[in-house]
C-alpha cells in the first residue's frame, strides 16, 4: 500500500502524534511519501525506521498512490487539493487543527482509517472540482478549488463585466462587482 502525506507545518504540539503515525504506517509495510516541504521539517524531529520518498506536486506521486493524508484543519485540506488536482487520488483528512468539517478524521481514529485502507472498507466521498482559465490568469498554477473561486474588482470602478463560461459553452455575462462559483461543499 502507497501512501502520501502532507501538511503546512509540523507544530510543536503534533511531534509525538506524527511520530506514532509515521512509526505505525512504516511498522504496518506502508510505502511513504511525504511533501517535501513537510518532510524537511520532520527531519530534525521524527525518527524514521525505513527510508520514505518525497514529492513535489501531484506529478511526483505514484499513479497507484493509494490515499493522500492531509494533516491539520479544513485550510490544509484545501491546499491538499489544489496539491492534487484532479489526480483522483483520494484523499483522507485528519483533523490535527481547528475545524474539522472536511478534515474530520481524528487522531485517535488512525488504526481505524488505516486498516479500512488496507482492507478496502471504505466509501469515497465524492466532491465536485473546481478548475479555472482567465485571461490574464488571476491564479497563476493554484486554478483549482473544493470550494469556490472568488473574483473581485481591484480598482474603484463600478462595476466589471464577467464573460462566464461552464465546461467551454458559454452561460453568460454579468455586470457585477465579481462573481463567485462555488460547488455544493
């Protein structure tokens, strides 16, 4: 089994919990591999028993990544999945933050989460992706949203017009002081 891992950053707090984790998953003959940036941070702090990989972006990952694991609150999650796009590799939120709406796997459920995993005693979720093209492009490389795309106007003029379009065919234009589309998350 092939899992990833990712989170913002490793705080003081969570070290003896991503310490049995990472120990649980190795000990348990699961493949790692972990946000680089994440995974610095782990380096002085966590012992690893077996060697794991790390990646980049959703083009480093295995295609047969089995579950992604995003760490922290529903924010992290969000990042997660502008992470992996549309890699359709799933992914398993637990909650080490504030909220936990989307996140909302706990600490204490990961034995749980895992052996469902490795069982395949699961039910996927399945959430609408939002992708973005504008000209010029307002996103840059983070055009992907689970929740919604905000668009307002920089300057002080009254209003902007927004050509809108679902899926390359036209819907519409609005006259608007911005437009926000957002899925049923």
């Amino acid at each position: 089994m092939k899992i990833a891992i990712y989170s913002r950053l490793l705080k003081p707090k969570d070290t003896a919990f991503i310490q049995d984790l990472i120990t649980y998953l190795l000990t348990n003959d699961i493949e790692l591999n972990i946000h680089h940036k994440y995974h610095e941070q782990l380096l002085p702090h966590i012992q690893f028993l077996k060697p794991v990989s790390t990646f980049h972006n959703y083009k480093d990952l295995p295609p047969n990544t089995d579950c992604l694991f995003s760490l922290g609150g529903d924010g992290t999650l969000l990042d997660t999945v502008n992470l992996i796009r549309n890699s359709q590799i799933p992914i398993l939120g637990i909650n080490i933050g504030r909220l936990g709406f989307l996140a909302n796997a706990g600490k204490d459920d990961l034995a749980i989460a895992v052996n469902a995993l490795k069982n395949k005693n699961y039910t996927l979720d399945q959430r609408s992706l939002l992708h973005l093209d504008s000209t010029p492009s307002l996103f840059q490389d983070f055009n992907y949203a689970l929740n919604e795309f905000t668009i307002h106007k920089q300057d002080s003029s009254s209003m902007v017009l927004i050509h809108t379009y679902v899926d390359g065919i036209f819907l519409n234009s609005y006259w608007a002081d911005g437009i926000i589309v957002a899925t049923p998350t």
